[in-house]
C-alpha cells in the first residue's frame, strides 16, 4: 500500500518537482497540492491520506504552523511533518505544539526526506531524540520537571475547536462571564468547559495554562 501524502508548499516550482519526486517512489502517491496553508486545511479534510507535508511560509510567515494547528484535531493520525529552510529549537517546540511528528530542512538529500516520510508513517519519526533534547533544555529555562512540559507541550495538540477558542478569550484576559456573553453560551456551560480545559493540563487554575503559554510563545495559535 501506497504512503498517500499532501503536498503544501506556495513555490509552484518547488513545489511540482517535489510532487515528481515523491511520486516516483515506489511507496508514495501524492493525492493532493496545495499552494497555500488555508488549501492545505481543506485538503486534509477533502482527502484520505496519511502524511502531510507543509511549507512553513506560504501566505503568511506561520501559515504551515497555523494549518497544522487546525488539521491535527481533525486529522490526528494524519502524520504532519514541516518544510522549513530553519532548523532551530524553536521550530521543535512549534512542532510538537501543534501534532507535527517531524520536520525537514530543505536542500537536503531526497532520500533523507523519503526516510523521513516513511518512518512518520511507521510511528517513529527521525526527530525524536533532538525533540526531547530541545524539551529538556526548556524544562530548565521554565523550572519545571519534565514529564509536566512534555505533557503541557503534547495536550495543546489534543484541545477542541471550542476549547481552542476559550483559551483564545483566556488570553485576552476575560474572564468566564464575559467569554459566556461574547459566546451567548449559558455561564454554567462556559465554567464547564473551563474546567475541562483545567483537567486536560492537570492545572489547578487556568492562570496556570494562560502563563504557560505565553512562556512557550504559542498565543499565535489562539489567533
């Protein structure tokens, strides 16, 4: 069976010998482009495949980030891996935020992408043991323990729709009330919800969450 991939990279160039490339494996069938992370949110959703393969910078500076955000919740054994002409600690931590298993660095060999793409596909990506390097360096930025970080870091990709927009509130400093006339969602139903989001981190207060991921820079994700 063929590793069905989505291609997203604005390039037009690029992103046509990628395609070429990728199809010409054996293992690999492209089944969708897309030139921007907007139609790459749309492809995951139109179409079955197992790994997706985005350009970091498309119509916007974070728009492969932004799309990985919105397509791991939908799509969470869809494998997102990122192109990116950075490999830097930051993009680790962006990646692990959002669902992406790996990321490649672009001009590098095709067949370490291929590799890349193929061990994604089998659960173990290439990035593994930098990834948990990079966290444990910011463990030690943040003072707190590892098992926390690595499971603050992996519980923002599980969160809803509705939740994501509930901390997207949090960050603006409202509180329950004014997030429940802002939604017209009935207050005791925003204080669940709340709630639930303070039991997916393990944290006693939402303040808590709020800090974090300001600590981390990842409001842009609550855009």
């Amino acid at each position: 069976m063929s590793i069905r991939i989505i291609v997203a990279e604005d390039v037009d160039v690029l992103r046509e010998e990628l395609v070429f490339r990728l199809n010409d494996q054996p293992d690999m069938e492209v089944v969708g482009e897309a030139s921007t992370g907007a139609q790459a949110v749309l492809l995951a959703r139109e179409r079955e495949a197992d790994v997706a393969l985005l350009d970091i910078e498309m119509e916007s500076i974070r728009a492969g980030i932004e799309a990985a955000a919105r397509i791991h919740p939908e799509k969470p054994d869809m494998k997102i891996i990122y192109l990116t002409a950075h490999d830097s600690d930051d993009m680790i931590l962006t990646a692990m935020a959002t669902g992406a298993v790996d990321y490649f660095v672009k001009g590098n060999e095709d067949e370490t992408l291929f590799s890349h793409i193929r061990m994604a596909y089998r659960g173990t990506p290439m990035m593994s043991g930098r990834a948990q390097g990079v966290v444990l360096r910011e463990y030690s930025r943040l003072r707190r323990n590892e098992a926390s970080l690595l499971y603050f870091v992996n519980t923002l990709s599980l969160l809803t729709p509705t939740e994501r927009e509930l901390i997207r509130y949090l960050l603006l400093g409202m509180n329950a009330r004014q997030i429940s006339e802002a939604r017209v969602v009935e207050l005791d139903t925003v204080k669940s919800q709340i709630h639930n989001i303070r039991n997916k981190f393990g944290c006693g207060r939402t303040k808590e969450i709020v800090n974090q991921i300001r600590a981390l820079g990842l409001e842009y994700l609550f855009r």
